[in-house]
C-alpha cells in the first residue's frame, strides 16, 4: 500500500494520528509525519484514517483499482 498526503492541505486535526498510528503521527502540535508504505495489514486502519480527515489530504493506492479490467462501455 502506498500513501501520500498533501501537506500544504494538512490542517494539523491529528485525526489520522489517533486512528492509524502506525502510518502517521504527528511532531508537535502541527506537523504531520507518516509512512508512505504502511504494511497492508494496517490498510483498515489508513483508510478510516483517511475518511476521517475534514480537509481529505490523505490519497492511498488502491492496488486491486490499478489492475481491475477496464469495464467495456455500452455500444
């Protein structure tokens, strides 16, 4: 799993510090520091982490979206 987060968007809420500590905390009251690949096995965890942010800085790769087949439009 890979995960980015926009910081010049980060408000600092620490949201996803509480909710997925494995992948983010944070280095005094503002700064967001995180894991840019977190086992999957914490992949619940960073996408709760993710919704729960106000401002939704937070993207994670979706692997399985990467390689789902192209779904055929109607002719």
């Amino acid at each position: 799993m890979k995960v980015g987060v926009d910081l010049s968007r980060c408000a600092g809420h620490a949201r996803c510090a509480f909710l997925a500590p494995q992948a983010f905390r944070m280095h005094g009251e503002e700064a967001l520091m995180y894991d840019p690949n977190p086992d999957d096995a914490w992949r619940g965890q960073v996408l709760r982490a993710a919704a729960a942010c106000p401002v939704q800085p937070i993207l994670v790769d979706r692997p399985e979206a990467r390689h789902a087949p192209a779904e055929a439009s109607p002719s």
